[in-house]
C-alpha cells in the first residue's frame, strides 16, 4: 500500500494476519474514527464469503491448533 496513512493501514493488516484472523474479523471489527484504517470495512464488505471460505478450507491446519 502507497499513500498518506499507508502505514496505519498495514499495521492493522499485520495485526490481523499474525493472528491468523480472517478477513471477517477487521470486516466487522469497530475501528476507530477518523483514521484510514476504518477503509478496511468498506473493503472487506465486498468480499463474497464463499470464495474467501473456500480458500481457507483450502488452506488446511493452521499452525498451534491440534
């Protein structure tokens, strides 16, 4: 990501991935107001949750579960 606040966005980002959230989780999250970051819902929203399901299933274990 390139541009103003760029920054704030992909430490969110990063949160997220290291966590191994799904995208659903920064989707419906609460993010606080004014910041770029809150741009993630809107985007996040326009993901069909079948094809980002799919992709997990096809993802297998994650790594730390049993």
């Amino acid at each position: 990501m390139i541009g103003p606040e760029a920054g704030e966005v992909m430490a969110v980002v990063e949160m997220a991935m290291i966590a191994r959230l799904p995208y659903t989780a920064l989707r419906d999250a609460i993010l606080t107001h004014p910041t770029m970051t809150e741009g993630l819902n809107v985007l996040f929203s326009t993901v069909r949750q079948e094809k980002a399901a799919t992709r997990a299933a096809d993802a297998g274990p994650q790594r730390g579960h049993s």
